[in-house]
C-alpha cells in the first residue's frame, strides 16, 4: 500500500502554522522552565547560597523567619534540589503571598519576592495564566500535536536518518531555512519524542483518562482521631521540624528531606516529601504523613514499593524538564528545547515566505483566519496574566514593566522576522 506523502505533509504544515504562534509560546515557555531556577539566581541575588557540608536546622530557619515576619503564616516550605539556591517559604499575609528565601546552610532569612522567574514561567507553561483549566487543556493538547507533528515529519522526509549532517548553504534563504529546519528536526527526534509522551501523560493525568489521575495522586489520609479545630488554631511556625524531618527519615531509610507543607489536607496533617535512592522520581515520590499533635506516622509511601502508574507519575516531570541530573542535564534539555521552538518559527517563516511569493502571484491572504484565532487567544491569555500577577502575585510596577518589555519583544521580533523582513526580500524580487 503506498503512502500518500503529501496528506501528511499537509498535516505537518496545518499543525505548525495555524496553530504557530501558540505551539512557540508553549514550546518556548517550557524550554525557559528548565533553567527558570538558574534565572533566579542570576537575577535575584537574595535567593543564592553557597554550599556548606552541614545544613541549618530547620528550627533555626523557621525561628529566623517568625522574627522576620512575624504575623506572616507558612503554607509551603520549598528546599531545591540545586544546591546554590535558598530554600523558599511561601507566606501568606494579608490575603498575599511572598516568596522568602531562607539559606539552608546558615538558616538567615535573605530577602523575599512577589514573584520570582521559575513560577512565572511555571505558570506559563502549565496553563499560560488561563484559568477554568481552559489553559491547561490548551498546552496539554500540544502534547498529541507535538507527536502527530513528528509522526508526519518521519512519514513525508525520505530517509532522514542518513541527513543527520546536510545542510544546504548558498543557495538562497528559503533553501537554507528549509534545511536547517529538517536537520534540527533529525537531531530533535529523542527529545520531541519525549516531551510529547510526557506531554500525553499530563493530558490523561488531569482528565483522569482510565484513572490514571486518581492512581497517580493518592489522596490525603483521613484522621478521625486528630481533635477538632487543628486546622483552624495550628500555627505551621511552631511546629518542630526538626522533629518531623527525623520522624520521616527514620520511616523512609535514606529520605533526604526536601519540601514541607506544614498543614496539608483538612486535617493539617505535616507533608514531608524527599529523595531517596530511587532514580528519576520527584520528591513528592517518598511521602510522609505525620499528625501535628501526637507526632506519630499516619501514613507514608516508599518510592521502592510504588506501584507501575505511581512511577510513571513521579518519573514524568524529571524527564520532562530534565532536573534529574543536575545542570548539566538542565542545560541539555535546554539546547533541544531550544531547537524544537526554533523548528516551530522556522516552519513558520518557511510557510509565510512560500506563501507571500504565491501571494504576489494571485492577491491570496497569507495565514488567512487562523492569525486571528492565534492573535486572539494571545490577547486573552495576556488579560488573564496582568490580572494574575496584579491579583494573586501583587507584583511591583518594575516587574510589570519588564515583563510588558519582553512581550514587547516577542511581538515587534514576530513582525520583523515574518513581516518585514519577507515582504521586503518579495519586493526585491
């Protein structure tokens, strides 16, 4: 049976251009997650560390932050898996958030943020600041057309294993675009792959698609026996971590501790989440569960003892943005992410550039009606961002500004590089 190479060419191209600018934004987003921690420590001097051999006590920490903010109330207690980065203890306080950030090594409270880079660009990429999970099926669904994409690329591209070094100079822009546009794509193939598996699992995940949703998230243990009102008078600052932190380790031999929610759950039971020696799994993979009253374990879970659907649950968002092996993983996974947003902008000015010729032909729309679904959901998702960061993150007018100046960027360069520029060379001839 022969394949008609051409429908999937078609299918490549719709994919790639109709939906152009908010395949790019989501791609793009993503590759800036991955290294989102590093952006904090380059641009936020408060929030680095150096290294020590022996950790704070945890104790030490919160004492040090109760000084500090001593009407603020705790409700997330983040340690990162990279060394040079703070702690980060999210406070509420007057209906706000603040992001502080606590060195792990000397326990000194550093300074504090509305907002820093890896949750913006968390955000973004998890449900471009749409709401009504609206945003969240939106880049999910990228997932599916992130693969599709790949499948008909390998469908239409004859024998693109053997073009892993082609590329054809010298005879033109359009040539050239073309070729680096397959040779990126070749060389792309694992990790387009990858994220479009990951991808997929998101999708089932959040629509619990088989119960993969359920079976992925256990819930939060019930204890009838905590006595009424914990929730309500638990003051999360004067709890004993310390103490928690040993109560875990000695449940889960070889847990390194990381993050801690200090009431989870409508009991206000203390989460603690952390690695072990299983590789590629998330914190939340080794849980504990202790009662804020008794310090006693209610309820944990091993790592070692995870069934298949909890490991692939726990193995997705590693493989996904590459944290498992530190930086330099980071910074690989950054690379390709970086090739496969540019294959996305690639395809777009290899498509306007064939179809501006053909418009100076016969008068024919360039992108047609779809510009407008791309533009439009863009303006909405820009609503919704300057509504989130105004209403939940209560961001400075600098971090306004700057974050209005990268956009900014975003759409004068999509106009020079697919307008301007393409209909000055047209002119030229």
């Amino acid at each position: 049976m022969k394949v008609n190479k051409k429908i999937f060419f078609k299918i490549h191209g719709w994919i790639g251009i109709r939906l152009s600018i908010l395949f790019f934004i989501v791609c793009f987003s993503g590759t800036l997650a991955t290294l989102s921690h590093e952006m904090d420590w380059l641009f936020i001097p408060a929030i680095r560390a150096v290294p020590q051999p022996e950790l704070a006590s945890r104790n030490l920490i919160m004492d040090n932050f109760r000084k500090a903010h001593p009407s603020g109330e705790v409700t997330f207690w983040l340690r990162t898996d990279e060394p040079y980065l703070c702690d980060i203890i999210y406070k509420e306080e007057g209906g706000q958030r603040t992001y502080v950030f606590a060195n792990p090594y000397t326990g000194a409270i550093q300074g504090k943020a509305q907002l820093t880079f890896q949750r913006f660009f968390r955000d973004l990429h998890y449900f471009l600041f749409v709401p009504f999970q609206i945003g969240h099926f939106t880049v999910l669904i990228f997932g599916f057309l992130l693969l599709i994409s790949l499948i008909t690329a390998l469908v239409f591209y004859k024998q693109w294993w053997r073009k892993l070094f082609e590329l054809k100079m010298g005879n033109g822009p359009l040539v050239f675009f073309r070729s680096l546009h397959r040779l990126v794509g070749v060389w792309s193939v694992p990790f387009t792959l990858l994220f479009s598996i990951t991808g997929i699992w998101y999708f089932m995940e959040r629509a619990n698609v088989a119960g993969v949703g359920d079976l992925g998230n256990p819930p939060v243990p019930v204890v009838a026996s905590l006595e009424e009102g914990v929730q309500a008078t638990g003051d999360a600052a004067k709890i004993d971590y310390d103490r928690a932190v040993a109560l875990a380790k000695q449940e889960i031999p070889g847990l390194v501790v990381g993050d801690i929610s200090p009431k989870r759950g409508e009991a206000g039971l203390i989460y603690l989440t952390g690695k072990s020696d299983v590789p590629l799994v998330r914190q939340r993979a080794n849980r504990v569960y202790i009662d804020p009253t008794t310090y006693q374990v209610v309820a944990s879970q091993n790592a070692k003892d995870i069934g298949a659907v909890l490991y692939l649950n726990d193995i997705a968002d590693p493989l996904h943005f590459g944290n498992f092996g530190g930086l330099i993983t980071k910074f690989i996974w950054f690379i390709f992410g970086l090739g496969i947003s540019g294959l996305v902008l690639t395809g777009i000015w290899i498509t306007v550039k064939r179809k501006a010729i053909k418009r100076k032909k016969d008068n024919k729309p360039t992108m047609g009606k779809w510009r407008f679904v791309n533009w439009g959901f863009y303006a909405i998702m820009m609503g919704f961002m300057y509504y989130i960061l105004y209403d939940r993150y209560s961001v400075s007018m600098n971090t306004f500004a700057t974050i209005t100046f990268g956009w900014l960027l975003f759409i004068m360069g999509c106009y020079y590089l697919f307008v301007y520029k393409i209909e000055k060379s047209i002119a030229k001839g």
